[in-house]
C-alpha cells in the first residue's frame, strides 16, 4: 500500500530574505579611462550588486565605498607575499594602513592573499601559507573577526578534472601546501577562493564540449560515471572537482567561492567561442544558476558565491583581445549586454535560449539511485524546497500559482479555505506551497522551480532564513509493500 505523509511547517516573519547564493564582481582598473571610484558606486548601486573583489587596497577604491552597503574583498598583491610571510610586523603594518584604515566604514568583508601563486613566475608558492597566516594573526591581533582570509587558486592547481568525482590536486602542491592551507581555512572559518573559467576549457577542447554545456544552456548533460550524477553545465562539474579534491584530503567541510569567473564579449579569430552572445548568455544563465539553483550536486547545502569577472573592459590589459573584454560594462557605464543582479531584476529577464527556443535554466541534478532496502527511497540530490519569489508582484505570482495548481498538476487540496496548510492565508504562502508540491512531484529536475522568475531553490529547511515569511512543505514518498 502507497501513501503520502504531508507535514505542513509553517513559518511567520516581517521582511523577504533568501536563502540563494550571492553574485558579485569583480572590479579591475587596469585601464586608462574608466570612471572615477565614487561613479563607479553609483554605478554598483544602481545595477544592485552588492559584492565586488578588487586586486589590491586601492585607497580611493576604499574612500569611495565607505558609507555604502557594498561589501568589498581586497587583495594583498604576490610581491608582498616574501615580506608578508617573513615577519607579522610587517603584516601587523599593513593592515593597520590598509583595512584598519578603512574598516568597517567601508565593508572588507575578506582578504584574498595573492592571485592564483601557484603559477605565479616569481615562484612564490613557498610563501603562501605563512603570508596568510600573518595576515590573519594581525587581525586577530587588533580585535578583527569579522574578515575572512583566503587565497585565489587557479583550476591548473588540480591534477585530475574529469570526472568530477576524481578531482585530486597536483602532488607536488598537496602535502606543501593545499593541506596546510586547507587546515587553515578549516580552522579560521574560511574558504577556497577558486577561479574558474569554462571558457578556457571550451576553447581548448571545443571538438568534445558541447557550447550549451559551458554556456549552462539547456543539454543532455554529462553522467558521473562514478556517482551517477549528471552535470548540466561544465561550470558545476569544474566546482565539483574542487570539492572532490578537497574531499580526497579530508577537508569535506571546507567551503569554496568562485573568486573569478567570466566569458570575453570579443576575441582573436582563434580564440572559440568568444562573443557578445555567448559571454551573454553564459553570465545570464550562470545569475540564475547562482540565485535560484541552491548549491553544486556535490554540496547541495552549499549556496554558491559567485565573482563574476570583470566589471569593465579593460583597455590596457596585455595578452589577446579577449582579455580586454571580459567587462559587463563600457567605460562609460553602458551595459555591454544585459545581465540581472539580483532576484528583482531576474523576475523581468528572460529565461535562457537554446537554439532559437525559449527553455528554463538547467540546474544540474543527479540521478536517483534505486531503492536499496525497506520502504523509504531515497534521492542523493540532497535536501532542495521551491519557495515563492515575493518581490515579483502580486500578477506574477497567481499567475505562476495559477498554472501550479491547474496545468502544473501540483496538489493544491491542503491549502484550500478550511484545511491543513490555508493559514497562513497570504498569496506568498500559498505560492510557496503549490510551486514546492510541483518541485518535488517533478522529482526536483533541471528548471521545475523557476515559474518565470517567480521561485527559486532554498537548500536549508526556511527557519534558517528568520525574516522570510513562507510555508515550506515536505512531500515524504512512503512506498509499502
């Protein structure tokens, strides 16, 4: 015998907060006519984006900020990793001139010690761990806990990529220097900093990788072979190797934040795949991911942290074309193309485009194994509910609501007036409850929580969100011979 036990948690509060991961980006200034630091806020502020990373501690980058809600992460550049790693008064003077002086005015919210240094030419590696280590016992030193230090590592850092699950970093960096910098993220409360680029890897391998596949388009997707879990997007397959990685040294509780990210709007003739569409298209569907789609499948919990890269084209960056054209906006402050920030903008922009035809974002999800024993299936693409996006207004939601519970075929009895879950009696609750029960009845696939920008995923059961009124409901299969 088949039934279905229905728990109807129901959760009151005062304003909207979400649980979906964080978009920022990053503000490079290697250029000769970019817009003065305090338009650039404005800028920042107009477009919602509430995070941005910049490559050194630029003072009036800082000045600038100081004030707003923007929260900033700065950099402590690679040649002054030595002197850093040397001795803790020189760290102890740096911060004190280069975030005390600053903080908490302007928000430094983290401290990225060098840039991908295991590439670095001058052969810095050796100073990494000791450098951050300083930096974190000056701050410590001056009563500062709320600032986070970590360090940007390049994907080059892992040995093996494909699959994902055999992600593992390069030997020679493993017990030097990933371990001891492992342990001290571990034990500061940090995280990786990872940048990740499915540019390169589809440039480089454009005969194998589908285009839909690195722009996160809607596609087939690539099988796991080792845990079944299929990928929608390179993107997340690259992520997941990091955890992997991570993993096989036993640091599974170490979090990761994509640090740099980014597709080139314009490139040389062979560089595939650059252009105004697809780098589009890929930060688009990638906003949406990160804002709607909860974690990786190997972290599900895990809500991403997104830096997308970069801010502005950047006229006076070497190398080839398209590295003077990663920016989202012109130098003087037109979009290169249209790319939402937050929740609100992304309830007014379209959904992705494959092919000529409309299509939800892919979420990549992994397949449900078969029952293993007793009565309780269970599904490894981990603990995921489908809530209302109440800033869309009221039209759009009953109109997502609408098609929930009529074409959607979502179970809409229990909030019917007079029944289990109608209290609370709001559009919002019921929105969340009739998107939810569709979600799980789709078995939590690529794109069944999205209604036009109208839902989105939580990874972590809604109390955890105490300012967010919403009904969340459990859908629990019991199958009963």
């Amino acid at each position: 015998m088949a039934f279905t036990l229905l728990i109807c948690l129901l959760f009151t509060a005062i304003t909207s907060s979400t649980g979906t991961g964080i978009i920022g980006v990053n503000y490079g200034r290697i250029a000769d006519n970019l817009p003065d630091p305090s338009k650039v806020v404005q800028l920042l502020e107009s477009n919602d984006i509430s995070h941005i990373k910049i490559f050194d501690t630029d003072s009036t980058v800082l000045k600038a900020l100081s004030g707003s809600k923007i929260a900033v992460t700065v950099c402590l550049p690679n040649e002054l990793l030595k002197s850093a790693a040397a001795d803790q008064s020189f760290t102890d003077g740096w911060v004190q001139s280069n975030i005390l002086s600053y903080h908490p005015s302007t928000i430094i919210d983290a401290i990225a010690v060098g840039n991908e240094v295991f590439v670095d030419p001058k052969n810095t590696t050796d100073f990494l761990v000791p450098a951050m280590k300083n930096v974190y016992a000056s701050l410590v030193k001056n009563n500062v806990n709320n600032i986070s230090v970590s360090s940007p590592i390049a994907l080059s850092a892992l040995a093996t990529s494909y699959p994902s699950s055999s992600g593992s970093f390069k030997q020679d960096l493993v017990e030097p220097v990933m371990k001891p910098m492992l342990s001290f993220l571990k034990k500061t409360g940090s995280y990786l900093m990872v940048n990740v680029y499915p540019f390169f890897a589809y440039g480089a391998n454009s005969d194998t990788i589908s285009l839909d596949y690195a722009l996160l388009r809607e596609n087939d997707g690539v099988k796991d072979p080792n845990t079944g879990i299929i990928y929608k997007s390179l993107f997340e397959a690259q992520i997941d190797a990091v955890y992997a990685a991570m993993n096989a040294l036993q640091f599974n509780d170490v979090r990761l934040v994509v640090s740099e990210t980014g597709w080139p709007s314009k490139g040389d003739s062979d560089e595939i795949g650059a252009g105004e569409d697809n780098a589009a298209q890929y930060n688009g569907n990638l906003v949406r991911r990160v804002l709607t789609g909860g974690g990786s499948p190997m972290r599900p919990n895990d809500s991403l942290t997104v830096y997308l890269f970069a801010l502005f084209n950047e006229n006076q960056k070497s190398g080839p074309t398209s590295e003077r054209n990663y920016g989202l906006f012109y130098p003087n402050e037109q979009k290169v193309y249209n790319v939402p920030f937050s929740l609100e903008a992304l309830a007014d922009f379209p959904s992705a485009v494959s092919n000529g035809s409309k299509t939800t974002v892919p979420v990549a999800v992994p397949v449900a194994p078969s029952p293993s024993s007793g009565d309780v299936s269970e599904s490894s693409i981990g603990q995921t509910w489908c809530v209302a996006n109440g800033k869309v207004g009221q039209k759009k939601l009953q109109d997502a609501l609408d098609f929930a519970c009529g074409e959607g075929g979502a179970d809409c009895r229990p909030i019917q007036s007079g029944d289990t879950c109608y209290n609370p009696n709001t559009l919002e609750a019921h929105a969340s409850y009739a998107f939810n029960s569709y979600y799980q009845k789709q078995a939590r696939v690529s794109g069944s929580c999205d209604f036009g920008g109208a839902a989105y995923v939580v990874s972590q059961p809604p109390r955890t969100y105490p300012k967010f009124s919403l009904t969340v409901f459990w859908y629990l299969n019991l199958e009963n011979d």
